[in-house]
C-alpha cells in the first residue's frame, strides 16, 4: 500500500512507520490519521511484521499535534467526530497485538503526545519535548489524552500537563515515566530496534497475551483482572511454544518459537 503522509519500511519483521509532513512538523490532519488507521490495519494483518516502531519525519517532531488548521473551523459535531476517529485509531495501535514503540525524535504534542502513548513503550531522543498544550489554543485534549496520561504518570502530574499546557523535556518525560528511555538523538531508531527486538526474541503469543492482559486488565477490578490472566496462562499452555520455551530450558538450548 501507498501514502502520501507516511513513510513504511519493513526489515525482518520490524516496520518502521514514520510520520511524513516535515514542513507542518507532521501535525495530525485528517488524512493522516486516516491513513495511520488503514496503515495500522495492514500492519497488524500482516504476519510477516512482529512490530512496530513509530516516528516522525524531519529533525524537529514526532508528530506536534492535530492540525490547527483544520480544528480551527470545526463545528461541535465535526470536533466530536473527529474525537472519535482520532481514538480508534490510537485503540487500534495499542491493541495491535504486537509490540509498538515510539521513536520519539523531537516535539511529541497534543494529538502526538497523546499518539505517543498509545504507543506500548517511548524512546525519546535528548531533543524530545512532550505535552498537551491544547488549553492554550482553548479545546482540550481529544484522542484520550485525559484518559492515558494519569494513567501513565500519575492524576496529579497529569493535571500539571494538562491544564499548564507547558511542555516537559526528554529528561522529566523520563523522571515522571511518560518516556522509557532517553537516548542520543542520532542513536534514536538504533536504540527502538534494539528494545522491540528484545522483545521479538520471546515468544509472540507470549507477547499478544501479555498486551492483553494488561490493557485489558487495568480496564476490569482487581479480581476479574487476575481471572482473565488466568484464563490467558491457561490457554498459552496449550501452546507449541510453551512446549517449546521450557523443553529449549531444560536442554540449555535457544528456543525456536513459531507463534502457536
Ligand atoms: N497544526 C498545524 N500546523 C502546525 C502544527 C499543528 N499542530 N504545528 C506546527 N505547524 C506548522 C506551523 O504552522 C508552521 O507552518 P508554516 O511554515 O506553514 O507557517 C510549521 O509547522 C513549522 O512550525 P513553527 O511553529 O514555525 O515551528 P517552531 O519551531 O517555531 O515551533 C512548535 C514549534 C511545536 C513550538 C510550534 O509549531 C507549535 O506550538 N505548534 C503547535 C503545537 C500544538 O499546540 N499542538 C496541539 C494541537 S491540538
């Protein structure tokens, strides 16, 4: 498939999807939200790809928000919807099933902080700056940035972002555990490859279930929580790669895992 607002590579099951509008520091306009939901679709049909990493295109931004230009005309029904899209599409990223890590390579803004963090893991280059400046253009966060920052940081952090609307910079997005890791800018990609193929080492039904439960077990109380982990530990076990994560253990052997 082609974009115009994204850049796909693929390189042994890892693609690398950027964000492509350098000269509107790759803000979100409808299209380009359209075209990361069918991107992001494809990729998760995709069996060949075993993850994903996210960035932006250019030297200064991730993605500096959605675009201004379009939200300045909106009327409350187009606002909502436009809501409404915006949080699929970041539902469908963190739902993807496989592991997606953001390359966050310089402002990470509004709709891009917010697509920053449904994103599993953040690595942020030294230039990175984040946050959710929309109270100063008077709108509010739309994709779930209400939602997904407390959840990461803290209620209290979240609502010094939030209603400030003052940015942090790489080191305090890491100190507060809104970023993983902070890395050299020119080391930014290197060192996403390097997480998320740590990650692909393991077992990937491992890794879907492990996304689920999580995600969906913060969403449940305590105790349904525990009982669908349960219920994914049981069905792993029927596995061939638990047979063959443990019998690879017992026989000092790498494990070949096959995703079944
Ligand atoms: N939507 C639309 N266009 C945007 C944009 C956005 N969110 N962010 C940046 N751009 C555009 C600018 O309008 C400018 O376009 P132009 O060259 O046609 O005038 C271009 O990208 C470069 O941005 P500029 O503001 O000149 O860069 P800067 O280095 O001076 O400032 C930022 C960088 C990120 C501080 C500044 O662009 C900014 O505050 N952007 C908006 C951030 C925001 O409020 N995001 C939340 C949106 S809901």
């Amino acid at each position: 498939m082609s974009y115009q607002n994204l850049k796909l590579e693929t390189r042994e099951g890892v693609a690398v999807l950027t964000v492509n509008r350098p000269d509107k520091l790759n803000a979100l306009n409808d299209a380009t939200v359209a075209e990361l939901d069918a991107a992001f679709a494809a990729l998760g049909a995709d069996g060949s790809v075993r993850g994903v990493i996210l960035t932006g295109a250019g030297e200064k931004a991730f993605v500096a928000g959605a675009d201004i230009a379009e939200l300045s005309t909106q009327s409350p029904i187009q606002g909502t919807e436009r809501s409404v899209r915006g949080q699929r599409v970041l539902d469908r990223i963190e739902r993807l099933g496989k592991p997606v890590v953001a390359a966050v390579n310089g402002f990470a803004l509004g709709g891009g902080c917010e697509l920053a963090m449904a994103c599993h893991v953040r690595v942020a280059s030294e230039n990175a700056r984040l946050g959710t400046p929309e109270v100063k253009l008077g709108i509010m966060c739309g994709y779930a940035g209400t939602q997904r920052l407390p959840r990461l940081v803290g209620r209290g952090r979240a609502l010094e972002m939030l209603l400030t609307g003052e940015m942090v910079d790489a080191q305090e997005a890491w100190r507060i555990g809104l970023v993983n890791k902070v890395v050299p800018r020119e080391q930014l990609l290197a060192e996403a490859e390097g997480l998320l193929r740590k990650m692909l080492a393991n077992g990937p039904l491992s890794l879907r279930f492990t996304l689920e439960a999580v995600h969906q077990g913060l969403e449940m109380p305590f105790d349904e929580a525990q009982t669908h982990e349960a219920t994914l530990f049981g069905l792993i076990c029927t596995s061939e790669d638990m047979k063959e994560g443990t019998a690879a253990f017992l026989a000092k052997r790498a494990p070949q895992f096959k995703g079944r």
